[in-house]
C-alpha cells in the first residue's frame, strides 16, 4: 500500500467522503464541521487536502504516513487519517486531545516531533 494510492483514490470526493465515513462518526463530524466552516463540503474539502498533500508533502512527512500505515490491518484508512489530522490541526491550531483515535485502530500522528527538526 502506498500513499500514492491515497491520493489517487482520496482525490476523489465522493472517495474521499466514504473514506472519511468510514473513519467513525465523531472524526467524521469533526471533518464534516471544519470543512462546512470553510464553506465546503467534507467531499471536497478532504479531497483537496489530500491532493495538496501529494503535491506538496516532504520526504519526512511522507516517511511519517508510511511508519502510521506500517503493520496496521487497514493501512490505507490509517494513512488517510493520519494525514488528515496533521493536516487539520495545521488548520485548526488544535491539539491532538481533540482529534482521538477512539476504537481506529491507528497510531496517532506525532507532528510536533516532525516538526521540531
């Protein structure tokens, strides 16, 4: 599985919306929530998050989504999530207390770390 792949298929709106669903209803309303505040829908608004990050994303945040979708049963959700987070506590200057992993089984990004080289 490659990020690549996420970004072929999450570059897709009503791809990217499923994909989103299928994360769990409380990430899925807080996306859904960020996007309508930008005056989007979660489709398009995760599609074009997903499309920056394949344009724009470095070696080292490319190497954090593959360590996050590493030996997990659903990587590319894995992936997918990870990168939203970074992404959308980027946007929201959040913390990532807001965004939980709950019962998803993937590992939480670690952007500050990323960050701090």
């Amino acid at each position: 599985m490659s990020i690549e792949e996420i970004v072929h298929t999450c570059s897709n709106e009503k791809v990217a919306h499923a994909a989103v669903a299928s994360l769990g209803f409380d990430f899925a309303s807080r996306v859904r929530t960020e996007a309508e505040s930008h005056g989007i829908a979660m489709g398009p608004f995760v599609a074009n998050i997903i499309r920056d990050f394949g344009e724009a994303a470095d070696a080292g945040e490319r190497k954090a989504v593959y360590r996050a979708m590493d030996r997990t049963d659903q990587p590319i959700l894995c992936g997918l999530r990870f990168i939203l987070e970074g992404r959308l506590r980027m946007v929201q200057g959040t913390s990532s207390a807001q965004w939980p992993v709950g019962t998803f089984a993937c590992p939480m990004p670690d952007m500050e770390a990323r960050h701090a080289r």
